[in-house]
C-alpha cells in the first residue's frame, strides 16, 4: 500500500510527528511487513520546508490464490490486474488496512496512515527476462525487469538503458543489429544484478521478524 500526505497538520500531535519524520528516512519492520516513509517534493515540485510531502510505503503479504483478488478490485467492482489508484480502493478493504494499522503500526506511522486521505495499492512482482534484443526491436525499462521497489532503480535503469542504446548506435554508426547486439550484454547484466538485489533487499526486510502476519488480518471476507 502506497500513500502520501502534506508534511503539515493543524493539530499539535500532527505537528510533532510531522517534525519527527521530517529529514528522516524512517523504517519500522514486524514479522511479515516492513513500513517505510522519506519527504518528496510538494506540489509544483516545491521543497519549501511544510509544502512537502510524506510519502510512505507499506509492504504486507497476501496469499496470491486466496486472497488478493479483493483487494484488487476496485470500488466499482472492477478486478485490475497489479493496482488501485488513489481513491478508488473498495471501502471495505481500506477500513480492514487502516484498522491493522491502527493495530500493528508504531504512532508515527499510524498518524501518517491516517492522515492519507486517498492511499492506493500497487502489487509487488519480479520480472526478468533473458534477452532484451530481438532483431530491430529492443526490450528498455519496466518492459524487461522490473526490480522491486527497495532498490528504487526503476527509472535511472530505463534511463541507462536508453542512454547505453544511443551509445551503441552511434559507436556501429546506425548499423541498429550491430548496435543491439553490443548493447544487451551489459543491459542483462544490470537488469539481473538489480532484479537479484532488489529480491535479496525485499526478503530481509519483510522477513526479518518471521513470515506469520501479525494478528493475522484476513480480507477472505471482503469480497
Ligand atoms: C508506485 C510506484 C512507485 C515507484 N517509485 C519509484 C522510485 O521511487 N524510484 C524509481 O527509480 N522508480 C520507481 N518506480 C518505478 C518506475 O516508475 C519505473 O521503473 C519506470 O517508470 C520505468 O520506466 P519505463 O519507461 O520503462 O516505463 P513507464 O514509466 O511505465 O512508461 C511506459 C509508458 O508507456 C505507455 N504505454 C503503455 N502501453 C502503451 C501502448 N500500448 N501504447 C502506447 N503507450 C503505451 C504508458 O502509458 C507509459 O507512459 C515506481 C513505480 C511505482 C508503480
């Protein structure tokens, strides 16, 4: 679950968590689930101080066959295949997570979920594949792997390897066979060095404290 929310708040309690999060880059890690939060840029991309913007990421486990088919299917009904945008969770699966966090959560990070008027939900998958280039066409980014998000390396690897293409086409001078076939070595190489250190990351951190969700949360009903 992903959300995000003004670094500021009317209310002293809002103010003091506010300024504790604030220039923090702050984790909390319980069996089955790690939660995680840093400021990003307000609105406009401002970076004045109190116009910025918490954002936060909480990871929790659900059983892929049984149980995530509720929480991907949004309010109108409709089942998405990997997320729900912000204010279209079906309102029944988002009281049963503000309410385990209510119960699981340090202060700070309840406050935060609280504060979170529309949070949404972006499902965790690997993909790898073992070849970027076929004939003319060349396989960039997201479409050929997709580390988690610990690594937050998504964007600048769509971006090395978009700027290594142009490299390449430049140095066989146009010839683009040539070129792809010296530029997929190295761009396996990274996507696989990512795809496997994004897994390595994500296991520790949701692992650490046991593999059991704590008191256990079912969505089993809310479909
Ligand atoms: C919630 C979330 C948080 C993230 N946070 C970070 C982060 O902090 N740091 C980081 O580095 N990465 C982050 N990522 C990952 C990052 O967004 C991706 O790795 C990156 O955007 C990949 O770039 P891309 O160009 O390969 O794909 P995309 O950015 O997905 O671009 C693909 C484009 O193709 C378009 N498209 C799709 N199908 C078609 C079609 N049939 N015809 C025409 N156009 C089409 C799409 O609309 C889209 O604009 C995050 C991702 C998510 C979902």
């Amino acid at each position: 679950m992903f959300g995000s929310t003004h670094a500021t708040q009317q209310s002293d309690r809002y103010k003091k968590t506010a300024a504790m999060l604030a220039e923090r880059f702050v984790f909390q890690q319980f069996p089955n689930s790690h939660i995680l939060q840093y400021l990003v840029p307000g609105e406009d991309e401002s970076l004045v101080p109190g116009e910025r913007r918490f954002n936060w990421v909480w990871y929790v486990n659900y059983d892929e066959a049984t149980e995530l088919t509720p929480i991907l299917t949004d309010r109108d009904g409709k089942r998405r295949d990997y997320s729900i945008p912000p204010g279209t969770i079906a309102p029944q699966i988002e009281q049963q997570m503000r309410l385990y966090a209510e119960r699981v959560l340090a202060t700070p990070f309840q406050r935060l979920v609280a504060a979170t008027k529309e949070p949404f939900v972006q499902a965790i998958l690997d993909l790898g594949v073992p070849q970027m280039a076929f004939n003319r066409i060349a396989l960039v980014g997201d479409a050929a792997f997709i580390p988690r998000p610990h690594t937050a390396a998504g964007v600048s690897k769509a971006a090395a390897n978009a700027i290594a293409l142009t490299d390449a086409l430049v140095i066989q001078n146009h010839d683009v066979k040539k070129a792809l076939d010296e530029w997929e070595t190295d761009q396996l190489r990274l996507g696989m060095h990512l795809w496997k250190a994004g897994q390595d990351l994500g296991e520790r951190s949701q692992f650490l404290y046991g593999k059991e969700r704590f008191n256990d949360v079912s969505t089993s009903n809310a479909a």
